[in-house]
C-alpha cells in the first residue's frame, strides 16, 4: 500500500486516450500531476506521491495502468 494520499492507480483507463487518462487522473486525484510518456521512454526511477506516468502506444493509447509513483 501507498503512503500517498488520494487514489493510486487507474486500470481502468487501459486501452483509453493517453490525454484523456491524464485528465481523469488529474481530476480524481488534485495531488498528482499525470504525465503522458511513449511506452518505452527512459525515466528517472525515484519514487513520488505527486507524479503518475500516463504510458502509451504508437497511436495515443494506455498500454499499463497509471499509478502514483
């Protein structure tokens, strides 16, 4: 379990718009910023309650379920 307040992670929004999930994001939780990045892309590995990766596809598309961190 995440210390971190607000919710955590969103497996529904696998397969959905990677702009639109970050909204949804952003919207269900004030204290994160979602940040939408190409499945793949090289990022730091530091843990951080106020940060969720939106990972997608070629076409836009969540390809894992964004989650605090």
């Amino acid at each position: 379990m995440s210390s971190c307040p607000g919710k955590t992670s969103w497996p529904e929004l696998v397969g959905k718009n990677g702009d639109d999930a970050a909204a949804v994001v952003e919207s269900e939780n004030r204290h994160v910023n979602a940040i939408v990045l190409k499945d793949g892309t090289p990022v730091t590995r530091d843990f951080r309650c106020d940060r969720v990766w939106v990972w997608v596809d070629d076409h836009g598309v969540v390809v894992r379920a964004p989650k605090v961190g």
